[in-house]
C-alpha cells in the first residue's frame, strides 16, 4: 500500500485474529468500536457490515488450537473509532473488543 490514507470510516470487515486475511493492526491501534442493533458490544473478535454479522466468544470455551470458541450473531453492525485518525498522540487506545 504506497499511499495511507487514513478515513475516519472502519473498514467493511475487521478481525482480532492475526491469522485472518481481514486483520489490521494499523486499525485496531486506533480503537474500534461496535455498535450491534444499537447497543454497544464489547468482546468482538470479527465483524463484517454488508453481511451484517458479528463473532463473539461462547464463554470461556476454547476450541483445539487454544483459540476462543465463537458465536456468530447476525443484526445491524455500525462500527466507528475510537481514538483519532492519522499520527494521533495517543499511545494505547485501547480495542473495544479486547473483552
């Protein structure tokens, strides 16, 4: 990618897990948060808007790999970030879907 340019719009999918081709590390710094049939949703791992959907973890389950077992859950996805756009100044912004 030559040029960055930042938007202040997420992108149509997003994931936590670095292993997905939808994984962006550069966004997740900012902050990502979910807003999932119009209230917000912490403990996302993936969300997509067009297929309007998004993966949370079931409990404390892990599956094979050591990796969270996961519910999909289908409704209207509005994402947005939380910390500034471009070289902001903040350290951590901190990822609504940490847990």
């Amino acid at each position: 990618m030559a040029d960055k340019a930042i938007t202040d719009t997420p992108p149509d999918r997003l994931s936590l897990d670095p292993r997905s081709p939808f994984f962006n590390e550069e966004l997740l710094s900012r902050g990502v948060g979910i807003k999932f049939n119009g209230k917000e949703k912490t403990g996302v791992i993936e969300y997509s808007i067009s297929e309007g959907w998004i993966r949370v973890a079931a409990g404390r389950s892990l599956d094979r790999y050591g990796q969270p077992m996961t519910v999909k859950l289908k409704g209207t996805v509005e994402p947005y970030f939380e910390g500034p756009g471009g070289d902001g100044g903040q350290d951590d912004a901190g990822v609504a879907s940490d847990g």
